[in-house]
C-alpha cells in the first residue's frame, strides 16, 4: 500500500471492492446532525454537522441586515465560504484559504444560484431598502475525501434550520424593528444534493471517494441533481474524460442519492422538537 499504492488499489478493483470494505457504488456510513443537537454554534442562526465517513464538516449560517445592491432592489444576498483549516488534514497549510477551499466555495457558491434553492427575493425585505445577508460558513473538521458532497449536504441541512426574526420598517422613523420574538423559517425552494465520483484507470467510477482514492484517480466528477430529478450542475476539474454512457450513469446513480440524502435530513428535522 505504500510503496505500489495504485497497483494495491487496482488488486482491490478487479474485485469489485476497495480496500475499506465497500462495494465500487457504495457509499460510506452519512450522518447529519441538524440545530443544537449538533453543535455549540449558539451565535448562528442555522446550523448542522455531517459526516461521510471520517469526512466531517460544520456549516453555521449567520443572518444580517444591509442594503439590497442597487441593480437587484428586491434581492438579498447568499455568501457562502469553505474553509479546509490546517487541523483538519496534514494536506492544508495555516494561512489564507488554499486553491483547493477556494474552488469549494466557488462549487457552493454555482449549487445556491444554479439550484435556485434560494430565491433571493425571499430575504427582501423593503425593496431597495432592506435585505437579508447569509453567511453561510462552512468548515471541515476532518478531512478524508469528498468534501464537495459533505459541503453542499451541511450547507443544505443548515439552511433548513434557520429561523429568521420577522422585520418592519418603522414608517415615522425609517428604521428597522426586530421581532425576535415571532421568527419564520427560510423558503427552501429546490434541495440540490452533489453526488461525487473518482475515475480509475480512465473508465471505473467508483463513488464517494476517499483522500487517498481521490489521489489515486484519473479524474474526478460532481453531479448535482434537485427533488425533481433535473440536473442542476456537473463539476468536472480536468482528469479523464467521460463517456456520454458513464456520465449518464453518474446521474442516474446521482438520482438514486438524492432520494436517500432527502429522507435523512427530513428523518432528522421530524425528530427534533419544536422549541
């Protein structure tokens, strides 16, 4: 495995298995923990935990109040931000945020505007006047492949959990009132789910990949898929090239994914009391 880390790979492929004990279509062990029962993020307004295998990764989302842009009066905004921080994986330095956090929040960034999960429209407030920003922090706190997945499953399920305050312009003062009192959840228009493959020797998939199978590919792809089974995004940075037979294949399985992402998070949103 250390001297010949391909070919002890490649051993394991022939067999249709990998060295962790899974089949070539298999997914690794998910979970989600959604709101408090998750984590102490108590300044967040959403958050949620998700781990995919040894992959784990926090997403907290911050809700503020500014001025809509003038080009879009009636829409807020949605910043999302992937951070890989050097306690996560020997393979990421300390410092500013690396190529590989830089083209996360980028992939995120293209899930939220190409998914429409959000509208925009939703978080204004006064048109021209008042919106809502979110910021949607995602951070890893062990890394073993496939933070794409874990990313847009953590950013999903924290979004599901924020309640933001009912606001109103004062008419006589201009200014905002809060209600902290009277809060209502997001719209949650669309509920992409990514779907990430490594390719072998230029024609295996095998799916949700780990560090070291990630090293070890040709190639790698992301499919995202939404509830109605349409494809929101294919992210594919480089490495072989894909049959139109295997990336139809991709999706299909990508479809297949989605359905059991949806029925864990709405498992675990049903079984978390109202507060």
């Amino acid at each position: 495995r250390t001297v010949e880390p391909l070919e002890y790979y490649r051993r394991f492929l022939k067999e249709n298995c990998r060295p962790d004990g899974r089949e070539l279509g298999e997914f690794r062990a998910t979970t989600v923990n959604i709101g408090k029962s998750c984590c102490s993020i108590t300044t967040a307004d959403g958050s949620a935990l998700v781990k995919l295998g040894n992959t784990t990764v926090i997403c907290g989302v911050k809700a503020e109040l500014a001025a809509p842009a003038v080009d879009s009066a009636n829409k807020g905004y949605i910043v999302p931000n992937v951070e890989l921080p050097s306690l996560c994986s020997t393979r990421f330095r300390s410092g500013p945020p690396g190529e590989e956090a830089q083209a996360a929040s980028q992939f995120i960034a293209d899930v939220i505007e190409n998914s429409q999960m959000i509208a925009k429209e939703d978080l204004c407030i006064a048109n021209g006047k008042l919106a809502w920003v979110l910021y949607c922090d995602i951070i890893c706190l062990d890394y073993d492949g496939n933070i794409l997945d874990a990313s847009a499953f953590a950013l999903l399920a924290a979004l599901k959990n924020v309640q933001l305050p009912s606001v109103t312009i004062n008419q006589e003062t201009g200014l905002s009132e809060v209600n902290l009192k009277q809060k209502n959840p997001l719209i949650i228009r669309k509920h992409p789910v990514a779907t990430s493959f490594a390719i072998f020797d230029d024609t295996l998939l095998i799916v949700d990949p780990t560090a070291e199978e990630e090293d070890l590919a040709t190639g790698t792809v992301t499919i995202v898929t939404d509830d109605e089974d349409r494809l929101c995004s294919v992210h594919k940075p480089g490495g072989s090239p894909l049959t139109g037979a295997k990336l139809q294949d991709c999706i299909t399985r990508a479809i297949t994914r989605h359905k059991e992402v949806k029925k864990l998070i709405d498992k675990v949103i049903k079984s978390i009391k109202p507060q």
